[in-house]
C-alpha cells in the first residue's frame, strides 16, 4: 500500500501581519499573509513518515492543489522524507470551493495510480481541515469520490509490522480503527503531533534534487464542468470583518449606580458573542428581510438532522430543527427531521415541539460504530426520496463530517459552522433567484465572516442548499408543529466490505485534565487576587457559574507573580515563559497586563479585566474593563450568571 | 520631592514590579513610581530628584540580570515603559509608523529609526520586518527595550557577524543626572587631551578621561564598566553605561535589510575538540567556502546544556553527542519557490562539517527561525526558572581572546567538576564568549560555586579577557581575597578603574542621584 499525503498551502493565520488588516480595501488582505504548510498536514505527514518506518517499499506521495508558490511546502514534504510530490495548479482550477477541489484531487489521485505513482491499493492521509477555511470537508468529499471510508479525527496512531490501527475521535470517545484495504481517507487533528522544526542538510538536497511533477488540467482525466468555479456549488456573496476588534476598552467602573444593570448587559454580551463566536455578531443583529411572494427559486421541505447525546437528542438537535422550521414558515413549505436509529416516541414529541411537521427515523444503519460513508449514504438516499431545498446539519463532531461526504453524493454546496442562516433574495449577473438561503460563517480563524449561498442553474434538479450549524449559534424557538407524521426508512443495503475494523471505546467517566490551552473560556489570577484563600473563596464559584453560564469548560491561569508566589503550579501560567492561549473570552483578575503575560492572551478574542487600577496596562488592550476590588465585584458578577440562568 | 507633571504613585503594589529583576537575586526598596509618557516629563523627574538630592533608578523592561535596575538603595523609581512614540514630528525623510502599541520614526531610505525608550526589541522587529528591515542586535530576551539595551550595551547571537549595540547607534538623546538634554551623535568630535567634551542645553561639559595604564579596556566583546578610552566619541560614554551617565530618552539606530533568508544549521559533535575544531575553523576563515557569505552566529551548547533542553526538545540525538554547535548562514532563494538553500551551499557545509567529524545534524529554512529562537532561548529560560525556584542561578559572563579560549574552557571545566555543583555551559562560542551556568541545589552548594565563580573571574582578567561580555556588572559582587564581597568590576579594573569611575560619574552627576549602585559602591560617590 502507498500513500497520498494531501498538503495544503495556507495562510498563517497565527501571524497575521499587522498591515494585512487594511481598511480600505477590504476586511483581510490575503496578499499580505504569510503562507504556510497546513499545520495538520504537517501532522498527517508525521503519521504517514511513521508507518512507512515499518514498512517496506511503500511510498509517500504528498499532493497539493494550489497556487506555483505551493511547491515549496511539497519541497518540504520531501525533505522531511516523501518519495516524490505532484502539484496541481491551473488558473481553472481556481475558484474552487471544497466540493470542486475534492473532485479535483480525487482525479488526480485516480491519475497517479494509473500512471503508477501510487500503487492501486493506498491510502489517503490529510489533516482534518486547514486554518483558511476551517471546513473539515474536503478529506470527506475527496473520500466519498474515492468511493471508500472516511476515519476522522485521527489522535493518535499504533502501527507495527502486521498492522495499523488509528485512535480516532467520535462522538462518545473513542474508536479504534484498523483499515483494510485502500483506498480510504484519514484525518488528522491537533492531537497528533506536528513534524519537527528541522531536517538534516542531506535531506534538503534530496528535496532539491527531486522534482516536484507540476499537473495541469489536461494531465488529469477530468470532467471540465466540475472543476474550479465552474464546478463549485457555492458562491461567496460577502466578506466582512467580525467587529472591529479592540478598538478601545469598554470601562465599567463598580462604582458607577448602574453597575447592576450594566453588569448584566455585559455578561449577556459575552454570552452572545460566545456562542456565536463573533464578538458582538453583526449578522446575529441583522434584521432578517422580509420575505418577497412569488414563486420561490427551490422548492422542497426543510429539512433538519439530528444529533445524540447518549440515547437522548442533543439540544444542538432543536436548534436545527427551529432553524429548518422558522425557514420553512418564511418560504412557506414543510419542515421535516431525520434521526438515524430505530422510531423513538420521545424523539418524535421534542422535534415536534419544535416545529417539525415530518419525522423520519433511518434504519438499517450501525450507529454505535461511527461509520462515515454507511451513515452518509443512507441520509444521501433519503434526501434523494425526499428532494428537500434546505438541508441544516449540527456541526458537531459527526455533523461536520458526515455532511460534507452527504453533500458529495448529493453534488450539492455545503457551508461548515455557519452561525447565522437568513432567506433572501439573489439577484446577480445573469442569475435571479428569489429566497434562497443566505448561509454566514466565520473564516481564517474568525478573523473574517463570509456570506455564502448555493445557486445551481437548474433548481430543480433535487440538491438541496445544505448547511452545518455551529452549536450554541442559533436560536432555540418552541414552536410546535400542528400535527406530526412519522416515517421509518429502511437505508438500502451496502457493501461494507473494507475488510477494516472498528472498536468503539467509550470515554472513561473522569476526563483526563485539558491543557490551558484547549480552553475557550479562561479565568485568569493576577497579584490582584493573590492568595489560595481568595481563589478557593471568590475565584472558584465564579469560574463554576460562568461554566453554568455559558455551559462549556472554564480553565484556569494565572500571572508569573502567583507561581512565584507558590500560589498555583507552573502549569497555570500564561505568558511567555508560560503556555500562550487564545481561548474566546480571557477574565483577568487583578492582572496588570505586563507585556510578557500579554505575548501569552493577547489574541484572545474578547478581553476583560477586572481590576482596580484604572491605568493598568491591560487596559490598553482588554475589550472590557470592570474597575474595582476583585473581593467585590467578582462575588457581584457571580450571583448576576445566576439570576440570568444558564 | 515636588510637584512634577509625570504620573506618579507611592502604591506599594504597583510598586512592587520594579524592586527586582531577572537575576532574583537583587530586591529594593523604593518610596514612589514616576511614569513620564514624554521627553520633557522624563526631563522634569530627573530635574525635580536632582533639587531635592533624592535618588533614583532608572527601569526599563525589567529583564536585567545584575540587579541594575533594582533600587537596592532606596530612592524613587523612574520608569519610561509609557515612552511609547518620540513624541515629535518625523523630520524630513522620515514617516511615522506604528506596531504593536508603539510608534517609530522610520527613515527607509537611509536604512535608519528614530525610536523611543521603551519599545521593546520584539516591537521593533515587528514594526520593522515589514519594510524588510532589521535591527541587527539580537540579546535573547527580546521582551527587553531599546532604553534598557543602549544602557547595558546588549548583545546577541548575532553580535558574532553584527558587532553589540554600540555598533548600530546614530544618535542618542539623553536625560543628564542634571535635567538637562544632550543630544550624541556618532562622529562627533573624539576626545582630546585626556577630556572628552559634548554639549547639553547651551554648555559645554567635559569629562575626564583615566590617565593611561589606569583604565585598559579589554580587547574582547565587553559590557563591563564605562567605556572610557583615549580618543573615544562622546556618544560612547552613555552606551552601556547602566544608566550611572543619564536616561536615555530618544535613539537613532542604524538598520540594515533583511537577509533574504538564513539557514540555522544545529551539528551535533562527538567530542568537544571536534566541536571547537569546527568553530575555530569558521572563525579563522579556514574553511574556504565559497558558497557562505559568512557566519550570522556561532553558538555553543555542551552535553550538559543537551540533556537541560531534552525535557523540551526530546529528540535532541543523545548517543555519542558531547557539544552542539548552532550556526546560521544567510542565503537567498536559487529557484522560485524552494524553501532551501541550493544544493552547492548545503553539500559545502556538510563536507566542512564531515571535516569535524560531525556525528548528525539539524537544518532549518528561513521559514521557520521563530522556532529557531524559541529553541535557542528555550534553554536560558529553563536555566532561570530552573534556579528561580532554587538557591539563585550563579551564571558567567565572561569572554576571552580567542587564543586564550582553549584555556579558559579548561578552567571552567576543572573549577566546576572540583566544587562538585551542577553546571552547563551554552553561549557565544563564536566570540569566545560562553556562560558557564552553577544550578546549585542548595545554599551550601551556593557559596562553593560562588567560589568557585571567583576564581574563574580572576582567571578571564589573567588571560586578558572580560568579566562580563554581554549582561553588564550592575550591583553584582563577588568574594574577594580576604572572604569579603567586593563590587565585581573591581576583579576587572581594580580599586583604581573604579575611582576612575567614580570621577566620570562625579563629573555629570554631582549630586550621586542617578542609577547609584551600579558598577561602583555607592560610598565612592561622596
Ligand atoms: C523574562 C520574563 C519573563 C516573564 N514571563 C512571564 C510569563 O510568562 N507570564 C506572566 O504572567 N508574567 C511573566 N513575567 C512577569 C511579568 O513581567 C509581570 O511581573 C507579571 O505578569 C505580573 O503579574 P500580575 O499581573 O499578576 O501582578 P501585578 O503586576 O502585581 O499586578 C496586579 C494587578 O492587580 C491589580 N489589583 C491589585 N489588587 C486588586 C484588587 N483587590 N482588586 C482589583 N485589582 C487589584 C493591580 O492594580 C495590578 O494591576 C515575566 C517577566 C520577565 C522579565
Ligand atoms: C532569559 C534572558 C536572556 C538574556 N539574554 C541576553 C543576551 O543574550 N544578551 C544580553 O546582552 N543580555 C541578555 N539578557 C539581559 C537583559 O535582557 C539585557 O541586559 C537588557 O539589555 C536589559 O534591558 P531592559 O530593558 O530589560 O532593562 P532593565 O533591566 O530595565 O534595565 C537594565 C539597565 O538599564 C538601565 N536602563 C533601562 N532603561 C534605561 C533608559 N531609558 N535610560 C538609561 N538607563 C536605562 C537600568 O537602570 C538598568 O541599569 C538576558 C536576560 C534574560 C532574562
């Protein structure tokens, strides 16, 4: 067996040139970013470099789809110890989205195997997804046009002599992959570890004495009209920024009278910005347009996926299903629900409560097993029957890659972790088309939003315009349905014979602790608060009821100045000589903000101090700053999370 | 003291950050905090200390490590972190321009930066990379500001191609202990008959100059003492001068552009004599290579330094390795879009380094020098955290000729494995310039490597070299002949260089008010 390393030439959004931010012309100039090797291919190579260790005459072959500059990441991919590398880089193929790229990539993967680069039998390894774009979906659609499996979220990797075998996340822990025979994808996420920094001098002039092939379209067998954007089923309507960030520090002083009210507002706001992952959500504050009659563009239900939490639905199901609901009453069609498992009467009763007027349970399909492709060609052959126009999936960790490989199928566009969905109209070029579905999300780690829409020439061809939603992003809206119908259906039969084999484990009860860094939300201790007794006392229940609150892990940190007060252990620090996070809201209590502790938050996404010095540096760069004693205001802020709820 | 325009507070809290730095060794005492955020506030501190005969110590970032910004005497502390833009406008050919909360004055052109105090070297090479611009100086603690850098004459890895901060200052504003501003440019009139003369507000001031044989500065990379030398420019009085001489208020630097793109090569040697085969090799220009232009830095790690730096970097090769040697080499792109050097220029240096039998090695691109840096400055880090939670790091300084290096690394090695405490050794092999780090385990182990400290200090000055090459002396002593702790410049310059000193310093600053402490005692001020 070989391997097809994918490797992507990605903007390096953890350095983001200060002047690639220009005003004028436009949110994020991407001209002005450094490019760089996709840090999860890196991974991904580091992986296939360890089976190839223990095995013998098998090949790596790193591929990348991009522009001429990308041949210096496949230059590296051979240094670091791949045999020989392809780029693929053609003006048509630009403007591809993911659907378009992965069928770009599976051609020419067909291609190399026919031209024997690779052997019949391989594998495809790649990193789940890449920091542009965010969208884990072309290693799912790449697999569905393979025709073989997907194994996501790969964490870590056991191989010897005989076998392989993969640790791969899934939605209630973990699941032990042994593949069989190719060709099938794998991904790996930020738990593997990345390559080294270095290689050796011989390596480097391996790398370049070895040519990179340089494809074009005509050196692979390929449908033109699938290819580029031509061959995209989505467009990119808008760029914009997310709020202009840190623009100056918001002050609340504890002082103030309506320190109450005005505390309340500002925990509401994080909330917000939260779970929308905008800071302040402009497109959340957008006032949906009003729907124009007339004959809408698509016709269809809308039609909502589930998703389990053990044997419940996860609430993250009924923001679905409200979103395919309040759609589905503005373009005036039906709203409907799909669960994959056996009939289930309480599942029937929650959606219905929510607004779906069908509900169809697929059968036929293992569900303890997380099996990519058996999952997405049942739903695909459901949609098919049921010729939806909108599709929302979860993008959870099995939403968001089990609708790409749907979508793959189905040939339709597909926009990952949108946070807000609104139905207006399009009217563009040659192209009029009335309520579509406007589909808004972050891009390049949240540091830009795009708006995206799905406009296929013949709208009536049964694709629907899919969509995964970010948990946390919508709103939930009880509004029941009238009456409810149910539907069993029976998945058609699949062959499944990969000859590979999967083990689930289910998570231990006691989680291993995270590291600071997997945090979105950090409470950080400063000299401010100094003392274990102050901790235990104030800091404690406040970071408990902001993990109420806002209903996700809270880590906490802390200054140099309190390890060295032999407060907390090392581990806790934050700055340069500590760990560096960038969780989505950073509370510094009683930080001073010193520019070494600053080189460790400073891209946090929302800031807020809680300190009494109003001239305290951190001030120059929080978002929000809470002026007072710590002993007073953070036991106030604590009591308010509970009068807001969770 | 009275009334001043500058922020000031008395808040011990706030205070608290500036009574010790890097070195954990040194802690202060101070009544209050001054936080000028221009020139003229900065001006009127040191004006208004200067009235009322009131002490004060100058901070910069903090990151010293000789206790030269603690103010062990007591006193105000005057910080100039919020002298964040030069307050002025650009002259002609010069354009603002602003990064990471600070404000430049940038003269592309001219390859030259009007920059304030307090920005900090990371600041500065962020600002500046954007114009493909470099500000050579590169000390590992890039968290340290301009301000603080000129004061001690910094150096870094690089000093080895680019020389110390003192090559790449233009012009220097300084606050003097009096108030008054004087303004330094480089080529300014030398030093004759014993004085050297400069201008501050209108007045001509003149300081004098030891007498020769007084005075020998050491011909090695050096940050020890004042530089005082027949025929010096006046600028170079205040560069490293710990602050005993004026705050620096304002600074021109001379820039350079970028290299195009530098190769960090990391060789791994099976013995120390290969290692420092290599460099000798690479210093002495013997290897004849035609394809490198030159040596950016020659940086040493031995086996000791090696096993510290595994718990971070695990794949360092540990069989038959006894001594790392980092260098880089600068090289620019020979076919578009390859990240590497090309073949000719890497094949010479592995044939030079098979010459030194080099057992295997690292080599990174361009692209990835930040991991560089963090590998590079994660052992001194470790170092300091390491001694932080201990007994106090007892770290060298010291550089040597060249011939006498050989030397120098035997009685390093001799002195420490006889007092039997820990120890590594890393540093500037390229300008003989290696620290030479005791991690006691306690405070018994503590004094023995003190002594041991001692005697290696009195060693350097025999074979002609310097006490310290990069960090400075601030209120560093160490144990003299009779037991008793004496200022550490004296082990370079004797009872004699430091009167010398003293005199220097008598002359700006009458009043003994600014930085006292530093470099001479404070009772050889009155
Ligand atoms: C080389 C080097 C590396 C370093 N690395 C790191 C690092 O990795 N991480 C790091 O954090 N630091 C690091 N430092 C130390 C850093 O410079 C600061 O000293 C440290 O961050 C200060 O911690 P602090 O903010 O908790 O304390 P302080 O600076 O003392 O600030 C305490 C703050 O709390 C406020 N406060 C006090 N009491 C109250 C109250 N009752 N209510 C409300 N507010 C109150 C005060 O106004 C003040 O702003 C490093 C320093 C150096 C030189
Ligand atoms: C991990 C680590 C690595 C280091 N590596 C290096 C290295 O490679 N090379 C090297 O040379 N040093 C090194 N140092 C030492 C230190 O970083 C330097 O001495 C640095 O120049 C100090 O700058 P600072 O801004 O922190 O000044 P501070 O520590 O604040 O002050 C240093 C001295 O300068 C004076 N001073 C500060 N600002 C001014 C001003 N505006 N005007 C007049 N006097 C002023 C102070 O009074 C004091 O005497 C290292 C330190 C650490 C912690």
């Amino acid at each position: 067996m070989d391997i097809v390393l994918l490797a992507k030439f990605v903007p390096d959004i953890d350095r983001i040139p200060a002047d690639a931010w220009d005003r004028e012309r436009g949110p994020l100039v991407r001209s002005r970013l450094e490019m760089a090797f996709n840090p999860l291919d890196r991974a991904a190579l580091r992986m296939a470099l360890e089976i190839k260790a223990r095995r013998t005459g098998m090949r790596i072959v790193a591929l990348s789809m991009g522009p001429p500059g990308a041949k210096k990441i496949l230059t590296e991919a051979i240094a670091y110890g791949a045999d020989s590398a392809v780029l693929l880089t053609d003006r048509r193929f630009a403007g591809a989205d993911t659907i378009a790229t992965a069928y770009t990539l599976s051609r020419a993967i067909k291609s190399m195997s026919a031209a024997g680069i690779i052997d019949a039998d391989f594998a495809v390894l790649c990193g789940m997804q890449s920091p542009d774009g965010d969208t884990a979906q072309v290693p799912a659609q790449t697999a569905c046009f393979l025709d073989g499996p997907l194994y996501p979220y790969v964490c870590g990797l056991d191989v010897d002599e005989e076998k392989i075998e993969f640790k791969c996340l899934n939605s209630v822990g973990f699941q032990r992959v042994v593949p069989g025979r190719g060709p099938f994808v794998a991904t790996a996420t930020r738990l593997c570890p990345d390559l080294p920094f270095y290689v050796d001098l011989a390596a480097m002039r391996r790398a370049n004495e070895t040519q990179v092939l340089v494809w074009g379209k005509d050196d692979v067998e390929l449908d033109n009209r699938r290819i580029g954007l031509e061959g995209s089923r989505t467009r990119v309507i808008e760029i914009f920024e997310p709020q202009r960030k840190h623009q100056a520090c918001e002050v609340l002083e504890a002082e103030g009278e309506d320190f109450a009210a005005r505390s309340a507002e500002l925990l509401r706001r994080l909330k917000t910005s939260f779970s929308t992952s905008e800071a302040g959500g402009r497109a959340q504050a957008e006032a949906e347009p009003a729907v124009v009659p007339g004959r809408n563009y698509y016709t269809g239900d809308c039609v909502a996926l589930w998703e389990f939490a053990g044997r419940r639905l996860a609430p993250v199901s009924f923001e679905t299903a409200s979103a395919a609901a309040r759609m589905a009453r503005k373009l005036r069609c039906g709203s409907a629900a799909v669960v994959i498992g056996p009939e289930d009467r309480r599942a029937v009763e929650d959606l219905q409560a929510h607004g779906a007027g069908k509900v169809y349970f697929v059968e036929g399909v293992e569900t303890e097993k997380f099996r990519v492709r058996q999952q997405a060609k049942a739903i695909a052959a459901l949609v098919r029957k049921l010729r939806p126009q909108v599709v929302i999936v979860p993008a959870t960790l099995t939403g968001r890659v089990l609708a790409p490989y749907v979508s793959a199928q189905l040939d339709c566009g597909l926009t990952a972790d949108c946070s807000a969905l609104h139905v207006a109209d399009f009217n563009r070029a040659h192209v009029r088309a009335k309520n579509v579905l406007y589909q808004t999300r972050p891009a390049l780690g949240g540091n830009i939003m795009a708006t995206i829409v799905s406009i296929y020439e013949q709208p009536g061809g049964g694709r629907p315009q899919m969509a995964t939603v970010r948990p946390g992003a919508l709103p939930v809206r009880k509004a029941p349905a009238e009456t409810c119908t149910v539907e069993v259906f029976r998945a058609p039969e699949l062959r499944e014979d990969f000859g590979d084999s999967i083990r689930v484990e289910r998570r231990a009860e006691e989680e291993k602790e995270i590291d600071l860094e997997d945090f979105e939300v950090i409470v950080c201790v400063g000299m401010g608060v100094g003392d274990r007794q102050t901790i235990a006392e104030v800091v404690e229940p406040f970071r408990a009821a902001l993990e109420r609150f806002l209903a996700t892990p809270v880590g906490l940190g802390c200054s140099r100045a309190i390890v060295d007060a032999g407060v907390l252990p090392h581990s806790h620090q934050i700055g340069q000589t500590g760990v560096v996070v960038k969780p989505k809201i950073y509370f510094g209590l009683g930080v001073s903000g010193a520019i070494q502790h600053k080189l460790g938050m400073e891209n946090s996404r929302t800031i807020v101090s809680i300190n009494r010095d109003p001239a305290a540096s951190i001030h120059g760069f929080a978002d929000h700053a809470v002026v007072g004693e710590v002993n007073s205001i953070v036991p106030r802020l604590t009591k308010a999370m509970g009068g807001l709820g969770g | 003291m009275k009334e001043v325009t500058a922020a000031r507070t008395a808040d011990a809290e706030r205070l608290r950050n500036y009574l010790r730095d890097e070195s954990s060794t040194f802690y202060g005492h101070a009544d209050e905090l001054f936080l000028p955020a221009n020139q003229a506030e900065l001006a009127d501190v040191v004006r208004a200390a200067n009235e009322s005969h009131m002490l004060l110590t100058v901070s910069g970032g903090g990151t010293s490590i000789t206790g030269s910004r603690v103010p062990t005497n007591g006193g105000a502390v005057v910080s100039v972190e919020r002298m964040t833009s030069t307050g002025r406008e650009p002259p002609t050919g010069f354009k603002e321009v602003h990064g990471a909360g600070f404000d430049i004055l940038l003269n592309a052109a001219d390859k030259t930066a009007i920059v304030p105090p307090a920005i900090t070297l990371s600041a500065l090479d962020e600002i500046l990379a954007r114009s493909g611009l470099l500000y050579p100086p590169d000390p590992t603690e890039m968290s340290a500001t301009m301000g603080g850098t000129v004061a001690t004459n910094a150096s870094g890895a690089r000093s080895f191609h680019y020389g110390p901060t003192r090559a790449w200052i233009r012009r220097l504003r300084v606050v003097l202990p009096t108030g008054e501003m004087a303004e330094l440019h480089r080529g300014e009139p030398a030093a004759k008959k014993g004085t050297v003369h400069f201008t501050a507000a209108g007045r001509t001031v003149g300081v004098p100059l030891p007498p020769s044989g007084e005075y020998d500065m050491p011909r090695t990379k050096n940050a020890a003492g004042l530089y005082l030398a027949p025929g010096m420019e006046p600028i170079d009085l205040f560069i490293g001068c710990e602050g005993l001489l004026g705050v620096v208020s304002e600074v021109q630097v001379d820039l350079v552009e970028r290299p195009d793109q530098t190769l960090t090569v990391v060789a791994y040697f099976g013995s120390c004599d290969d290692a420092f085969g290599f460099v000798d090799a690479a210093v002495s220009d013997s290897l004849k290579l035609a394809e490198v232009p030159h040596f950016l830095s020659l940086e040493y790690f031995d086996r000791r330094s090696l096993d510290f730096m595994r718990e971070a970097h695990p794949h360092i090769p540990k069989k038959n390795v006894a001594a790392a040697v980092l260098f880089e080499v600068p090289y620019s792109e020979f076919e578009r879009h390859n990240p590497y050097p090309d073949t000719c220029m890497l094949s010479e240096v592995e044939e030079a380094l098979a010459k030194h039998r080099v057992v295997s090695n690292w080599a990174v691109p361009g692209a990835r020098r930040e991991e560089v840096r963090l590998f590079r400055h994660s052992l001194p880090e470790a170092v300091n955290d390491f001694v932080r939670r201990r007994s106090g790091k007892i770290g060298s300084d010291m550089a040597v000729p060249h011939e006498q290096f050989r030397q120098m690394m035997r009685a390093y090695e001799g002195e420490s494995a006889a007092c039997g405490v820990r120890f590594l050794m890393f540093g500037h092999i390229g300008d003989d310039h290696i620290h030479l780090n005791y991690l006691p385990e306690n405070d018994e182990e503590a004094e023995r490597a003190k002594m041991a400290y001692s005697r290696l200090a009195k060693t350097a000055v025999g074979l002609g070299g310097t006490i310290s090459a990069e960090h400075g002396v601030g209120k560093k002593c160490i144990l003299g002949e009779n037991g008793r702790l004496i200022p550490y410049l004296q082990v370079l310059y004797g009872v004699r260089g430091l009167r010398a000193i003293a005199r220097v310093k008598k002359a700006l600053d009458p009043n003994g008010i600014l930085n006292v402490g530093n470099m001479v005692p404070p009772e050889m001020l009155t």
